[in-house]
C-alpha cells in the first residue's frame, strides 16, 4: 500500500506547520483591521471652538513692562476684535 507524506514539494508535517501560521498571521490582521475599524466610527474633534490666543508682554521703548494697557486684536478677515487689558505685569 502506498501513502502520499507529501503536498506538492513539502513533506505534509511542514505544510500544515505553513499553514497554521499563516492562520494565525491572518487573523492577528484581521483583529487589528476590525479594531481599526471600530475605533474608526468614534466622533473626533477636528478643530477646537474655544478660540485662540495671542500671549505677550507690552513694553514701552525703554524695555519696561506697561500695566493696564488696552490691547485690541483685529480678525482681518471678519473685522472682529477683541480688546484685553494687561496685567499688572504687562502680560
């Protein structure tokens, strides 16, 4: 009686040796593909809505920090502005 040991050119031990890695390589895709996924349809928040800011000191020309100044900003593209006063310490 004669039995086939082998599948193409690879003993079949080492087939299935072949084989079960790549099952087990595919489905280790598939868990993170399908984890991609899922993480996917979360709502993202892909700007932020409490404004921006502008951070400085305002210095008179002799370099010295000026307290209770009125500084206004101007959105050139709105024509909105915003007006702050600086600390006690210019910032």
């Amino acid at each position: 009686m004669y039995r086939n040991t082998t599948v193409g050119s690879l003993p079949l031990g080492l087939s299935r040796r072949l084989l079960a890695q790549c099952f087990a390589t595919l489905f280790a895709c598939l868990t993170v593909v399908c984890g991609l996924a899922l993480a996917g349809g979360l709502p993202l928040q892909a700007q932020s809505t409490s404004g921006g800011g502008i951070q400085g000191t305002i210095t008179d020309p002799s370099g010295a920090a000026v307290a209770n100044a009125q500084v206004t900003a101007t959105n050139t593209d709105t024509g909105v502005a915003t007006t702050h006063t600086t600390s006690g310490t210019g910032t």
